[in-house]
C-alpha cells in the first residue's frame, strides 16, 4: 500500500521551500524556473505570478509525485522498512533534489546509512548553500527521531472508578462480608471519601428508582438506592446510598451526582455497591443468580470504547465550562421556581389580601420567581397595594 507524507513532512517542505509568488531561479545554472512552494519545471516561465491558493495547489498536486519515487523498491530499496519520520524526510528530499538523487542515497545503503549520508547533499550549481546546509541538517534530526507513538488505548480510557479510593469487593464469587456465606457478589463495591462522599452517575440515562429499596421491589436489602436505565437498556444499580439526588423520571448525563454514599440496606460499611442489570424489567431486572448481571468495569469500559468514536471525550476546559453551565442552569431552575423568600414574605401576604377585578391579585406564592418576590416587595415598599 503506497504511504502518504504526513502533515509533519508536508509543513517540513513548506518551511523550507518557502512561498514565493513570483518565478525565480535560486541558482542562474538551473534550467526552468521555480515558483509556489519550490514548484520547478517547464510549466513555469518568466515573469510568472501566482496567488497563495494555487502555490497551495501545486504543492498538494507536486507531493504525491515526490512520494511515488520513495515508495518505489527501485529507488528506495528499504522502503518497507522506513518509519514515518524517515518516509517524510525522503519526500522532501526527493521534492528539494529530484529521483536520481535519491536514487543515489539510497543505493547500497542500510537505513541507518542514509540518515548519515543525507547531509551530504548540500550543493547547488558545484557550490555549497547555507540553505541547504540547514535543510539537510533538520531533515537528518527528523530521520533519526523515532515516530510519536500514538497514546496506547488503555491509558487513554475513560477510568469509570478514578474518583474511588479502592474497590473493595470484585464481581464473583465471594464470602458474603455480613452472611459469611459463599455468594457470588453481583456489583462491585467501592469506597470514596468521606463517607458521605457524592456518588457520580457513570452512565447517563433515565433515574427509573430513587429511594429505599423495598422488599421484594427488585432491591430488597439494597438499602437507598438509585437505578438508571441506560440508552442500551441496561439498568446501572447505585446502592447503600445515604441519600439520593435524583428523582424518578429525570433525566441524568454521565458525571451528574445521584446522591451520597452511605451503609443503607445490608451494608458492612460505609461503600458505594454498583450493579449493572441487563433489564429493567420485571422487578428492575433482579434475578437470584448472576444471569441478570454483567462484570460492571468491563461494561462501562465497551461502553465508553464505543461512545467515543461517535463523540469526542470532553477536554478539561471543556468539561469546566459544562460544569459551570450545568450548575447556572441547576441555579436558575432554583430561582425560577423558589419558596416565597422571607424578605418577601410580608409584601406577599399583603398582596394577597389585594383583590382586582373581584378576584385576588396573586392567587398563590408557591414556586414563584425570584423576579415576581422582587416585583410584589417593591410594589409593596411604594405603597401599591391597599385594600380597595
Ligand atoms: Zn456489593
């Protein structure tokens, strides 16, 4: 398969041939004129000028030219065998000196050989050019660095359980900590701090349970315990919780608090017991054996490997702004829909008692605005409202 420079050595040829709009020749022995970005040939004449776009179209429809030569055994024997870095520096070679050079510093020679001998090409015209000196030099550094390695896949993973301190019960087979009895453990258990730390959803869904777990509900024992149902219908089951912060029905993204951690239910101890249930259905998906569970890391992991070829994961500056904006929204829902404040309360129950029309002015003051407490208190401090 015939490789492509990469943009690394696409902007090494431009730093170097730099931009000229206008036909020149570098050396006055050269035979045509060169235009763009080092473009040479018999296509160029005299007088010529260019703007920066077709210097880009040159360059674009000259590379793959260059690339043709470094891709071919015939002239590149070692082909195979160059690393991107050493496959980008012979396309610049080959666009700043021509095929039959680089025919000639490859001939004979081992990889290593080549990166030796590059400099070695710094004439123009039988004399030596400081601009040549310095292109060979960068394009020697080039050749023996080694290719960037792409960041490895599992280190690049979103780690679902980064906040937790430990995991302190896998998924299987297990002695149970309170029934001292052979169970399989069908969640892992987590530990975060303090004991009452937030207890952040891992997967976004819909909240479908979000209180204690009642018995023979599909959470007996569970103590509070919130259940999300993914997009993929899986239920993700937080339980022991000491509180929740959610409420049925809701909505709920990745990363969004569902309450805090607790002992609730049958519970050793303060931890967070996470279940990932294949249904949602009957009883939230609860089956006796290990049938209606799957191994919780290994689901967020797949499921995440999956999401993020459709989305790109949120960069940490990103993420701040989300954050900040999720909370002015969760501040605005709260003002938009309040109790009536107590600064407010006097002018309120004043205003009351106002009727217009026949019928009372304001007819209730649960879950107004922070705006229409403001507009009945100042109403009220002018003196509007009395009793007609
Ligand atoms: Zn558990």
């Amino acid at each position: 398969m015939a490789r492509k420079t990469s943009q690394a050595g696409i902007d090494l040829i431009k730093r170097f041939e730099g931009c000229r709009l206008k036909a020149y020749k570098p050396v006055p022995t050269e035979k045509y004129w060169t235009i763009g970005y080092g473009h040479y040939g018999p296509d160029v004449t005299e007088g010529m000028t260019i703007t920066l776009a077709q210097a880009e179209d040159l360059l674009r429809k000259d590379i793959p030219e260059s690339e043709v030569f470094v891709n071919s055994k015939k002239y590149v024997p070692v082909t195979s065998q160059l690393t991107q870095n050493q496959f980008d520096v012979l396309v610049s070679f080959v666009y700043n000196c021509g095929q039959e050079n680089l025919k000639s510093l490859c001939k004979d020679r081992t990889i290593a050989q080549i990166g030796q001998a590059i400099i070695k090409y710094n004439k123009a015209g039988g004399k030596v050019l400081g601009g040549l000196v310095t292109r060979r030099a960068a394009e020697q550094a080039l050749f023996n660095k080694p290719d960037a390695k792409p960041i490895p896949k599992e280190e690049s993973m979103y780690n679902p359980f980064k906040d937790y301190d430990k995991l302190t019960s896998p998924f299987g087979m297990r002695i149970h900590p309170v029934h001292k009895t052979r169970k399989f453990h069908k969640g892992v258990d987590l530990v975060i701090s303090p004991s009452n730390g937030e207890i952040k959803a891992f997967v976004g869904g819909e909240v479908l349970h979000a209180k204690e777990g009642a018995t023979g509900s599909g959470f007996g024992n569970y103590g509070i315990t919130v259940a999300i149902k993914d997009d993929k219908g899986y239920l993700h089951v937080y339980a022991h919780l000491s509180s929740v912060s959610v409420k049925v029905g809701q909505k709920v993204v990745q990363g969004q608090v569902v309450g805090r951690q607790g002992s609730t239910g049958i519970s050793s101890g303060p931890h967070l017991h996470y279940e990932v249930r294949k249904a949602s259905t009957p009883s939230f998906g609860y089956t006796t054996t290990e049938d209606g569970v799957v191994e919780p890391t290994q689901y967020l992991k797949s499921y995440y490997a999956t999401e993020q070829k459709e989305e790109e994961p949120m960069t940490k500056e990103e993420k701040a702004l989300f954050d900040a904006l999720t909370k002015r929204v969760t501040d605005l829902e709260k003002i938009h829909n309040m109790d009536c404040p107590e600064w407010a309360k006097e002018a309120v129950e004043t205003a009351r008692k106002i009727k217009y029309q026949g019928k009372p002015l304001i007819d209730t003051v649960d879950g107004g605005s922070y705006d229409v407490y403001r507009l009945i208190t100042i109403l009220y401090r002018l003196g509007k409202f009395k009793q007609s």
